[in-house]
C-alpha cells in the first residue's frame, strides 16, 4: 500500500500510533505498531499494535471488547508517526474505564 | 506542579507529545520533550520540544513564528505520552507549510 514505505521504524522496529475518535475528535490513545501490525491494522482495518511490555501482537479489544475500526490511517511529514482516525467500540480506549487515556491533567488534584 | 511526578520517560529521556489543535479538534504534530522542556512549556503556556536530531531545545516558533499556545496539558493513563490541546498561530505546525504534519493518508496518490 502506498505510504508503507515512507515510515520509518525506531531501534525496536516500532512506530508511535495515535488513535483519535471519529465522531468527537477526542485523542483517544497512542500506542506502538511494527511494520507486521500496522499492516495488518491497514489490511484488516480494525487497530492492532505491538505492546512493548508484554513483546507480543495486541489487537485492541480482543479482550475488552472495545475495537477499534479504522476511518483514516495517516503518517506525518517525517514518517515516524502514525494517526489514525478510528470508530471507537465499546466504553472507551482505557483500560482503566475511561474513554480516552488522556483523562488527567497538569495542576487536576488528584484527590478528585 | 501535579502530574509531572506521573510522566515516565524513556531511556533517553523522552516523553512523546502530542499536539491537538484547539479550533478544530486536527492532531497537528508529535514531538518529544524532556522533563526541562515540559517544566518550560507547563511554565510559560507555550509548547517547547527538544530535538532528537539537533539534540537541543527547541521552543516552537522561534524561527516560523507559528507558535503554539497552551490551552489543555494532559497525560495518558501511564504516564508515558502527552496530550497538549494548543492555539496554534501562523499557517499551520508543519515546516512544509501543511496545517497539520499528518497531511497523508495510506494509498494517496503520491503524485497528488
């Protein structure tokens, strides 16, 4: 597919994805895709990454239920970073419940 | 300030910013930062980035004059990537001109 050639890879192969919600805009998430799954994301048009902690395939929602579907799949101006725009299912992204992982602020309390 | 004693960076130093633009909701870019730039830019509200490749401080705008303002700093479940929702001035965040640097989707035309 065109484009696959212009990304460029980190020392570990992998490459930096934004997840950004279709219908609101929201950034969801970023996670890490290697060339194998981002494209499979491209083929399949459903989200899947490479997680770094557990060094394995990770197709978001395959657990949680909530998938991610591809609307747009797009790469930056150097290559070295990937932004997808994406129908989120489900609840959310997070795993801790919320919608984007991007729930916290600088200066919130974080009592509240 | 709260939050920064949640950000982890990785063997470098880094933690992966995002910039969103406030107006319409475009992911603009994805840069990095360190814990000097972040203190700078939470500081002085302005988006300040340090370069892999110059591996030096890079306040955004200082050349361009396209500026980024910030309006929403905000860090993912992790702790390890960051999210700043910004008033971005001038033409746009990308050198080549381009509002946003994620300008090309997978499968353009690369003549287009």
């Amino acid at each position: 597919m065109t484009g696959l050639e212009a990304v460029k890879y980190n020392d570990d192969g992998l490459v930096p994805a934004i997840a950004q919600d279709k219908a609101t805009g929201t950034v969801l998430m970023l996670a890490w895709m290697n060339e194998a799954t981002l494209r499979e994301t491209l083929e399949t048009g459903r989200m899947v990454y490479w997680s770094r902690s557990r060094h394995e395939r990770w197709a978001k929602g395959d657990t949680s239920g909530d998938i991610q579907k591809v609307v747009e799949a797009r790469y930056d101006c150097d290559g070295d970073t990937l932004l997808f725009v994406v129908e989120q299912a489900g609840g959310g992204a997070c795993h801790t419940g919320e919608f984007s992982c991007f729930f916290r602020a600088f200066g919130d309390d974080p009592a509240q």
